[in-house]
C-alpha cells in the first residue's frame, strides 16, 4: 500500500463531495426562494441514495469483471477488484473515490427539472441513474469496457458524469415542460431570475476549488511523477479562467452588458470542458477549449431556451451537456499524442466521438424509459397550485426557507426567559405617561385643529442619492423622516436588462422611499431642495408627490397638529 497515493485519492474523495455544497448553491441561487428547500432536500437526497445504491449494486455493474457492455452483479462490493488497484490504493480507498463521482453525475439533472418536480420522482430516478445509467456507461469507458479498449479517453469524466448528467437533464426538461409562466402564448421567453446571485456565485467558487479534487486526484495517486498533477491542475484553472473571460466579452458584445449568471454558467463550462484531457493537452490546448466553451455555453443555453423552449434554469443543458461533449471531442484534436493537431491523424478524433455519440444514446434511452415509468404511475411533476406556492410549502411544508432565526414563542415567556438570563425584574404594569417622562399638559386633544395644518412629502428615487438628500433635509432643518427600502417602476417600466440572454420585460428596481411629514419649514422649500439635489436629467430620477395630512398625534404627550411635529422645548421639574 502507498500511503501518499491513499492521502492523495482521500483529499480528492473529500474535495469532489464538497462539490455537492456547490451544486445545492449554484441551484438554490439561480431559482426562486420558494423552491430553495427542495432543492436542498433533493442534492442532499441525491448525496445518501448514490452512496448507498453505488454500494448496493452500482460499483458492482461498473467496474465487474463481466464483458464490454455490463460488469457483474456484486451486491456490496464482495469481489475482487486488484486490477483497479495498482496504484497502491486500498478496495475501500478506491470505492469511496468512485461513489462520489457517481453522486456528482446524477446531482447535475436536478438543476435542470428544478421549481416542478415531484420530491418522490426525482428520489426514484436518483436511484436509477446510480443503479444503471451511470455505472454502464462508466464500466465502457472505465471499467474495461469496450470504449476503453478502442482507446477513448475522458480522463476525469467530461462525458461520463457531466454529458451524461446534461443528457438526462434535457430529457427530463422536455418531458416535464416549461416552468408556469416562462413562455408568453405565442412562444416568447421571459426571463425568470433566480432570487440570489450571490448564493449562485459562492457555488460556482466553491465547484472551482473542489475541481482541483476532480480533475487532479483522478490520477489515483502522485507516488514519484510529481509532473502530472501540476499540470492537470494548471490546466483545469487555465481552462476555467478562459472560459470566464471569453464569455464575459460574449455577453458583452450580445446584451450590450457582461451577463453575471452566465459568466458564472462560463466558469463551470470551462471546467466541465478541460475534465476529459486535462492530462494530456498542453497548456495552450487548455485555453483554446476554455474558450470554446465560453462561446458554446452561451450559444447553447440561448438555444434551448428561445429555440426549443426548453426550460433549464440553471443552464445545465448547456454547462454539462454541450460542454461536456465538447470538451470530450477536442481530445481529439488537441491530445499531445495522437491528436489531430499533432500530427496524430483522424484516428482517435473518431474514437472520442464515437464515444461521445454512444453514450448519450445510452442515456438519453434510459433517461426517456425512467421518467416516462415514473409520470405514469407516481407522476413526474407537481400540480399547478404546488407549483405556484412553492415546492418548499407543498412539498416539505417548509413556510419559508429564509423564515427570521429568532423562534417563534409567545412573547410573555420569550420576556421571562431574558428576565432570568439577565436577572432583571419583569415589568408587571406600564409605567404612566407622566411618571416617565415629565412634560407639558394639554387640556384636550382637537383633531383638525385650526393650528394643526401639515403636509406630507413622498420622495421616491435612487438609493444612491439617499444620503446627500438626508444632508440636505438637514440642513433646511428637516430631522425627521421615515426611509424605505421599495421596488417598483414608473411608465418607461424600468430598463430593459438582459437575464441569460432573455430581455427583462418589466424590471422592478431598487427605489428608496422617504417620507417626510412638514409643518415648520414651508413646504416648497422641501420639494426644491429635494429636486435640486435629485436632478440628473436623466429618467430614474424619482419622483415627489405631496399630501395634505388632517392631522398627526404625539403618543407621549398628546400634542397634535404643529406641536405632536417639534421637539422638547420645554420640561416641568
């Protein structure tokens, strides 16, 4: 046994499981809010079936010693498996290794199907995809299959895992339909953005950094080539890091604008790309598929939106399918041996898409097969009202999965439970108005008083310009006002922005609402100071609008009309 070659296969096991983190933050951010605790319910469903059925049966039909097309029936891994073990692994090291790239295949379809899948139908074809589709078609390519043996190369699993995941995905999609309200009746798309960018983007970082686990480790050890592994993991982030740029001046050059959410679909592309021959491409192989997969990704997840109306919310038709073949077939091309580029002829260019061509009918076969059996008995989608509320509400009755963290108890012994934390006494009775804070009496209160003529002036504009207008209100003396934090749009229906390559047809944006109630400082001085500070020119600007108030109230005092509007002049001692 090789005890630095176990470490290395262990470090990749738990980088690659990590990627399961990613994927649940890549979904969860490019979908809906109402959806995020399904989705987190299905990958980490998705994490423990794959575990346990890759152990049951699926190691078994990958890697038996059975023929070219199917391996063995092994329940729980009893035989023999030493030929897969020459790099000085142990059985378990090895099992372990392989049970996360096979929870990674069958996570990529989720993504696609997600905000209308039934909870139960995707646990079901969890457990074909481990069970069958992927240990097949791994057991051609790594098992000693009959594409191993014409000599296909996917080194860490660009076809394997990820076109297969794309593949199946795609099927899904078509069979399940457009997500309610993605496509207008005469057919156009309209843009459904996911609710946090941000969550999306730590994903795509957290996949980054656990690719170097993916790709590098799949090398089963360094033991005394300390070459491989650098460059494999030079080639893995080269590829990425093109990816991103050459779609970040796609999207540019298209929308007018760099997308986010395809830059971030851009950085996955890349990597998906360089897994299948990041071993055996030079560095300027690396980036010149990185940065076909920058263009393809973009090309491809526009297509299957706007052209075959295929709703895939997180683009992974495109990431994983497109890209993964993609970068399976430019093996072909750029493998510094036997490449077409080096002087290597046709050969293995139709090896590679023989490959590509064979295993997506495998899949795309099973994939129709299973989601087919499942719709007709189970059903594959939810209804149309479980769709409209959520899949976290109809599904896991989970009312909000951003509910406050403070716990919802009666208040009376949330108080006493402070109390004795902090060992104060419980007020029994509230204190009066006049014992707490000392103030002037008014006889009686008049509502509409000949004295009590205010106005109220609504501010709506950007929140860029909060702080110089807080200045300036100031400044005329102007102290109070209550601020928030609005969406909204006026006639030009805010501006036309792109999400994915979809144009945005009503786009709600960030306003800052400020409310101000005047009696003291005349009322046209507000508004011209507001606008004076507001003005740009430009439509966004904001708009002011002006009420007549009847009349306003302090609580504390009972002062209403000009004096419930100003502060304590006056105190009785």
């Amino acid at each position: 046994m090789s005890a630095i070659n176990t470490i290395w296969v262990l470090l990749g096991t738990a980088l690659v499981f990590f990627m399961q983190a990613g994927f649940t933050m890549v979904e969860t951010g490019f979908t809906r809010a109402k959806n995020s605790g399904n989705i987190i319910m299905k990958n980490i469903l998705n994490l423990c079936i794959g575990s346990v059925v890759f152990w049951f049966l699926g190691f078994g039909v990958m890697f038996g010693s059975g023929n070219s097309i199917f391996g063995k029936i092994d329940f729980f891994i009893l035989g023999d498996y030493t030929p897969f073990l020459s790099d000085g692994i142990s059985k378990w090291t090895f099992v372990i290794f392989q049970t996360v790239f096979c929870i990674t295949a069958s996570t990529i379809v989720s993504g696609a199907m997600a905000e209308r899948t039934k909870f139960s139908a995707y646990c079901i074809y969890s457990v074909v995809i481990s069970l069958v589709i992927y240990p097949v078609a791994g057991h051609w390519v790594r098992g000693g299959g009959w594409l191993s043996g014409l000599g296909f190369h996917d080194f860490a699993g660009s076809s394997i895992i990820h076109m297969l995941g794309g593949v199946t995905a795609i099927v899904g999609a078509v069979m399940l339909g457009a997500r309610i309200g993605k496509y207008t009746e005469d057919g156009k798309s309209k843009a459904i953005p996911g609710h946090s960018i941000t969550l999306g983007a730590l994903g795509v970082f957290i996949l980054w950094f656990s690719w170097f686990g993916f790709n590098g480790c799949s090398a089963l050890g360094i033991g005394n080539d300390m070459t491989t592994p650098g460059l494999i993991f030079m080639n893995t982030n080269l590829s990425a890091s093109m990816s991103v740029i050459v779609t970040m001046l796609f999207t540019f050059y298209r929308y007018k604008k760099p997308d986010v959410s395809m830059t971030l679909n851009g950085a996955l592309a890349g990597l998906v790309a360089i897994t299948a021959g990041c071993d055996v491409v030079s560095q300027a192989g690396a980036a010149v598929i990185g940065a076909c997969a920058g263009i393809v990704v973009v090309l491809v997840i526009e297509m299957v939106d706007n052209k075959f109306k295929i709703d895939d919310p997180v683009g992974a038709i495109g990431v994983h399918g497109a890209c993964g073949a993609l970068g399976t077939i430019m093996v072909g091309l750029f493998a510094r041996e036997n490449g077409l580029f080096y002087g290597g002829g046709f050969h293995l260019l139709g090896v590679q898409f023989l490959g590509v061509t064979s295993i997506a009918i495998w899949v795309a076969l099973m994939a129709f097969l299973t989601f087919k059996a499942i719709d007709k008995t189970i059903g594959l989608r939810v209804s149309r009202r479980e769709e409209i509320e959520g899949l976290d509400t109809s599904e896991h009755g989970l009312s909000n999965a951003y509910a406050d963290f403070l716990p919802t108890v009666p208040v009376d012994s949330l108080v006493e439970e402070i109390d004795q934390v902090l060992g104060v006494l419980p007020v029994v009775n509230d204190i009066p108005v006049d014992v707490a804070i000392p103030i002037k009496k008014h006889a009686e209160i008049n509502y509409g008083g000949a004295g009590s003529v205010l106005t109220k002036v609504d501010i709506i504009t950007k929140q860029s310009k909060f702080e110089e207008l807080k200045t300036a209100m100031n400044q005329i003396g102007v102290t109070g006002m209550t601020v928030t934090q609005v969406l909204g749009c006026g006639i030009q229906k805010g501006a036309t922005e792109y999400y994915r390559g979809v144009p945005v047809d009503v786009q709600l944006l960030p306003k800052v609402r400020v409310e101000i109630v005047v009696a003291k400082v005349p009322v046209e001085r507000v508004v011209a100071t507001a606008r004076k500070v507001l003005y740009t020119g430009h439509i966004g600007d904001g708009k002011i609008f002006i009420y007549d108030v009847r009349d306003a109230m302090k609580v504390r005092t009972g002062e209403t009309g000009y004096d419930a509007m100003q502060g304590i002049e006056e105190k009785i001692d």
